[in-house]
C-alpha cells in the first residue's frame, strides 16, 4: 500500500515540478532590425571601416633566405627550428615577404614550404606554412 502511495505522489509531483522548470527557465527572444533604424526613427551610423596595413617591406638580408626541400636539408645537415604558420590578407608576394622577415628575425636561412596557399576569393587570406631551418654555410665556395 505504502508503494502505491508514493506513485501517486510522484505521478503529481512530476507535472507540477516540470511547469515550474518551464516557467523559471525563460527565453531568449532576439528581434532583427533590416533596416538599420532605432525605435525613435534615428539611422545607426555606418561602420567606419579603417585603412588596410600598409605593405610589409623586406628586411635587409631576406633575399638570400633561400626554399628548399627536406630531403636536400637533412643531406646538408640543417637542423629545424621551428613550423610558422601566418595568416596574411594583402597579396601573395607580400606574404612571402612576410614569411621571410619571420625567418630572418629567428635567424634561419632556408625555408620548407609545407603549403602555400594562394586564396582565389578577394577577402580570404593566403596562408602560409612553413619549417624554419639554420643550415650550416658553405665554406669551400
């Protein structure tokens, strides 16, 4: 009997804790304004929108960090210093400027090119990966 009972105190409680939870848990309701306007009739002000950076300018010395592959790099006895990865919205030489100054502040020489990619879509960024190598110089030419 005493089983019976508490079914049925379940049986009422059960709705009655559900509707509380429903009523204390709230909605979020968003309204979307098209057209741009305040309740009062004023127009938001458009985005100011600021200039793009201007163009990276190659360090001294960034012209003679050269590519190459990793076969070639572990014959020469190059040891890896560090993967980059940049993230560039100007064009695809500047990030190549760009991918040699960061070579050039962490003293490496030669770059492995893991993948260049050249966004197609105006806006996008080309990125770039790459491993940082020091190799030793040639000292016989």
């Amino acid at each position: 009997m005493l089983g019976k009972t508490r079914f049925a105190m379940m049986k009422l409680k059960l709705p009655i804790v559900g509707f509380a939870v429903a009523l204390l848990s709230g909605c979020n309701m968003y309204v979307i304004d098209f057209e741009n306007r305040l309740p009062d009739g004023a127009v938001l002000a458009p985005k100011v929108e600021s200039p793009p950076p201007p163009p990276p300018e190659p360090m001294a010395g960034s012209e003679n960090i050269a590519f190459m592959d990793s076969t070639t790099a572990q014959l020469q006895g190059c040891r890896v210093m560090t993967t980059v990865n940049i993230s560039h919205l100007g064009s695809f030489d500047h990030g190549l400027i760009m991918l040699r100054n960061t070579a050039l502040k962490i003293n490496a020489n030669r770059i492995i090119p893991l993948g260049l990619y050249d966004s197609a879509i105006a806006g996008q960024p080309h990125k770039f990966r790459a491993k940082l190598l020091r190799c030793p110089e040639d000292k016989g030419a």
